[in-house]
C-alpha cells in the first residue's frame, strides 16, 4: 500500500474504533511530508462539513499559514463527495488520490447520488429561490472598492 494512503487508512480506523464518525481517512502531503491528517468527525462535531479531506485542508491551511495548497497532494480513502470536491478545488489542490468509489460508499449507506443529481439539475430536492438582488449586490460593490483584493 501506497505509504500515505497507509496513514489515510490508519486515521479512518482510528475514527471509526472511537465512533467520531464514517469510515474515511485523508493525508495532505507536500514535499514528501505529511501536512495534515484527518479522520470523518461528523458524529463527534455534530458538524455535517467535518469529513476527512475538509479537515485535513482545514488543518493544512492552518499549519502552512495560507489557503492556497496548490503544491500540495491530497490522498484520501474514498473519492471526495461533491463538498469535499468544492474544498479541494477551493484549495487549489491539484492532485488527489482516492482509494474506494462512490459506489463503494454508497453499498454501506453513505450514498451521494442525490448531491450528483442535484447540481446536473435531474433531481431538485432542495428549493433555492433568487431574493434581495440589489442590496446583496452591493456587497460587490464594497469589494470592489477596496485596494487590497484576494480571490478565493
């Protein structure tokens, strides 16, 4: 086994023996040194976002000081759900590597089908309606007029 997959591995068993939460473990990696690690910590948090690759970018971003991992790898024990995927490309994260499929998730109840649904517009299940234009524009607005601008 891949030896960063390895401790992707070894944090999702680790916090599945102490029921923080699903099966899943991810490692961030840069310049053959490990970053960051993290296991799923849902049920521990009560926090729905706190998957394995969020924390880890989380923890990564904290440690190296700045939001943009882009000379970082990211090794995580199954592909990344549509959240954990917007985290990575957020990151700049430019490669990951993934051990179990969604499908292989979805055989032990942890099924994303919806989400994928959803954002091809097949399946609407959430109701999401335009309001306040103009006033939420403004905050374009604000930005715009500052002189220090960072994308992200």
């Amino acid at each position: 086994m891949n030896r960063w997959m390895q401790l992707a591995y070894n944090s999702g068993v680790e916090g599945v023996l102490k029921g923080d939460g699903g099966p899943f473990g991810a490692v961030i990696v840069q310049n053959e040194e490990i970053i960051a690690q993290a296991h799923n910590e849902v049920l521990r948090s009560n926090d729905p976002t706190a998957h394995a690759e969020v924390l880890a970018i989380r923890r990564a971003s904290a440690y190296l000081k700045r939001f943009d991992l882009s000379d970082c790898t990211l090794y995580t024990t199954c592909k990344p759900c549509p959240m954990c995927l917007g985290a990575v490309m957020w990151a700049r994260i430019p490669k990951v590597y993934y051990g179990t499929s969604e499908k292989d998730a979805a055989a032990i109840g942890f099924d994303d089908a919806n989400f994928y649904e959803f954002i091809a517009g097949k399946k609407p299940f959430i109701s999401m309606q335009q309001i306040d234009y103009e006033e939420s524009k403004k905050l374009f607005e604000i930005w715009m007029q500052q002189e220090k601008k960072v994308l992200y």
